[in-house]
C-alpha cells in the first residue's frame, strides 16, 4: 500500500512517477524497499494518465455516495405499501 500512496504523493507534488523517485520515497519512510513491487507498480502505471483516473474515481466517489440515498427512498415506498397490502388480507379474514 505504501507504493501506491508514494506514487499518489510524487504525482500530487508533480514529480516523475519512476523507479528512482518511488525508491526514494519509500526508502525516507524507513520501510524496507522491495525492488519488485516498485518495478511492478511502475510497468502497471504505464501510459495511465493519474489525474485523469483520480478525477474518475472522484466521480464515481460521488455518484456511490448518491445511490444510499436514492435506495433508502426506494426502501421507505415499499414499506408503505406492505401495511396496505397486509391490511386488505386481514379484513377478508374477519369479513
């Protein structure tokens, strides 16, 4: 995880996303520095434009958090019309 926020902090402060500078950010933190994950995670961020995919991700950040409150509603309409519906029932018990 820490390779991850390191890459996310080089990006922030507008340095180059490389080898070199991930080593140095990992190594000041005083974590061991696994050579492979570093290589592994520069090849995967290969051609990704970060801020393009953090604005997605903002936006799809928003629009989750959106959805609770559209399903909440939803919950409280179905819950209105079962007492409607049990109530019906019941009266065709006792006529």
């Amino acid at each position: 995880m820490e390779y991850i926020y390191g890459a996310l902090l080089l990006h922030k402060l507008g340095q180059p996303v490389d080898e070199a500078h991930l080593h140095k950010v990992i190594s000041a933190t005083g974590a061991h520095v696994d050579e492979a994950k570093i290589k592994t995670l520069i090849a995967s961020l290969h051609g990704v434009d970060l801020a393009a995919e953090l604005a997605n991700a903002s936006a799809v950040s928003l629009s989750a958090s959106a959805a609770p409150a559209h399903a909440a509603e939803k919950k409280e309409e179905k819950k209105e019309e079962k007492p409607v519906e049990s109530a019906a029932g019941l009266s065709a018990l006792f006529g």
